[in-house]
C-alpha cells in the first residue's frame, strides 16, 4: 500500500486526527517554555519578546512521514498589553497546512503593592490557514484514477479565531482556550464535510523548590468537540540554577487518550487508547534556549517503533527577572 495511502487510514481510522488537525496541533510543545504556541493569554504575560522556534519530526526515514514547524514570538506592550505571532507548517502525508496566528493578550494584575505575583490575561487570535490535499495519487486497487475526483493538488484559504484566559497566583497558574471558535469548512475536502472543528483546552500547574531546585507538576487537557475526543497530559520536570549559566531541566510527559479505538486481533475485538510517554530536557543559558523532547508510543498498532522527535530553539530579548516571589522559572 502507497505509505500516504497508509497515513491517511491510521489516522482516520485510530487517531481521529482528520478532523482535529485544523490549526495548529497541539503536541508537547508547550512545555519548552512556550505556553503562548496554545494558550493565547500568555502572549506578553512577562517582561521582554520571546522567540521559539520548534521542529517535530515523526518516524525519521519514512517517507510523507508526519511533521510540523513553528516559528513563534510574542512580546510585552506597555503595561497591560501582550503581542504575538505564530507561523506554522504541518504535513501528513496528503494533507498539508501552512498559516499565521495574530494574538492581542490584556494582562491585569490583582495586586500591583506588593511582589505577590497574581495577574488575570485574556487573549484572542485570529488565525489565517491554507489547507492542501494532494489528489494526483489517489488510484483504485487496479492503478486507474478516481473518476470522482480532481486528480491534482488542491487548495484553500480559510480563517478561524481562538480565545484564552490564564489566572496566575503565587506559585500556582490556570489556562483555558478554545481553540477553531467558528465553524468553517475546508474547500479542499468535500462540501459534506462538518466545520466543527473547535478544540477546548484547560491546563494547570504549581511550581516549588528552594531557589536551587525548583519542581513543576502540571497536566493539560484537551477535548476535540465534534469527534468527542478527549486526552489528557499528566507532566513532571525539574529545573536546576546554575550560578553564571541559567537553569538547567527535564522532566517527563504521559498522554493518554480517555476513550479508545476497537480494533481486531485474532479472533478477539480489542481496544487500544493513545498512549505516549514523552522525556524533556533542556537548558537556559543567558538568554537562549534549547529543548529536546521524544516521545513513544505504547500499544499493538502502531506504524513502526520509532517515535517522535522534538527541537526547540529559543531567545529571550529584554526578558528581565520579575519582582515576584513565586517559584515561577516562567517568569524569570
């Protein structure tokens, strides 16, 4: 079987990612200091611009193999103010996207006489997408072209909108975003196509330490409104000071989907959930950032035992540590 042939009915069929996949997907990412790239709100939350960088490749050596890129940067405007911008490029097998995201973030600190950190953000973006679907392989068993087809590469242009609200408190922090707000359908599949395609998402975390060690559970939960899918992020790391370095971390992920997929094995009808389980690790110096992340995917279908790879690639311009007394690495 043609390997994009393959793509196409793992995900459909498994992953249920044809119809999630409007916009930016939502990986691991995030958690390389980069909770703007899914959560509006943060855009400008602190001081300074940051910028990330962020290349996933899955399953290396496989052809049309899945893959994204992301380019984002958001900055601090004045006080209460919060600029931000993402572009995007993602590819699975005959699908592909690129687009741009404009984010506006409105901060308000609750407290502004004291270095208690307890700020209230709310973000909107608006998000511009052109969807490709390549056709020029799309064959029957006998090698002859679908007549119900086009039979080339096609395209369009559509937009949608995500929201954001983010609560932070001491050492303690909550993000909420819906992300696909409006129903739009996609001109490159067919008119019969649900626009629904709005995610919501809701994280949370708390960090400790001792100034030398600092600790941050956190979980991110996301649930995809159309296909009734849900899934859940449980996270750990840990970050090291270092005098004269910056910080140095890792931590690990699990994700794991709450319902399944029946397949058949043997004689016996079985199911599967997602399953990833996902190491991080990375460094501050100064004022760049690097991050790796691999994740692997447990369960009896799956495409090859490879996983999935992650770089991330950051640079903090202007970032000043915050007056706060928290143990938040976020804002330092």
């Amino acid at each position: 079987m043609n390997l994009k042939k393959y793509f196409f009915l793992l995900f459909t069929v498994f992953s249920g990612y044809m119809y999630a996949q409007e916009g930016l997907p939502v990986y691991l990412d995030y958690l390389s200091d980069n909770y703007y790239l899914v959560h509006p709100s943060m855009a400008g939350a602190f001081s300074g611009t940051e910028v990330r960088l962020t290349a996933r490749q899955q399953w290396f050596g496989i052809e049309d193999a899945p893959s994204l890129q992301t380019l984002s940067v958001n900055t601090r405007l004045g006080e209460r103010s919060g600029l931000g911008a993402v572009i995007l490029n993602d590819k699975n097998g005959y699908h592909a996207q690129t687009g741009l995201k404009l984010t506006y973030a409105h901060h308000i600190s609750l407290d502004q006489r004291s270095r208690f950190l307890n700020q209230l953000s709310f973000g909107i973006s608006g998000v511009f997408l052109q969807g490709s679907l390549d056709e020029s392989e799309f064959f029957d068993y006998n090698g002859v072209p679908d007549p119900n087809i086009y039979g080339s590469d096609q395209t369009a242009s559509y937009m949608n909108i995500d929201l954001g609200v983010s609560y932070m408190v001491g050492d303690f922090y909550i993000h909420g975003a819906v992300m696909n707000l409006t129903k739009v359908r996609r001109g490159v599949y067919s008119d019969v196509e649900p626009g629904n395609r709005r995610r919501i998402l809701f994280s949370t975390g708390y960090t400790f330490g001792n100034g030398e060690w600092t600790f941050e559970p956190s979980t991110l939960f996301q649930y995809v409104q159309y296909t009734k899918e849900s899934t859940i992020d449980i996270n750990a790391k840990a970050y090291r000071s270092i005098d004269d370095f910056g910080n140095v971390w890792g931590g690990l992920s699990y994700r794991t989907s709450l319902d399944g997929a029946e397949y058949i094995l043997g004689q016996s009808v079985n199911e599967q959930k997602l399953q990833l389980l996902s190491p991080i690790v990375g460094f501050n110096y100064n004022n760049f950032l690097f991050a790796y992340t691999y994740s692997y995917q447990f369960g009896d279908i799956k495409f090859q035992n490879g996983g999935y790879h992650q770089i991330t690639l950051g640079f903090d311009i202007g970032k000043e540590e915050e007056p706060y007394h928290c143990n938040c690495p976020f804002a330092k």
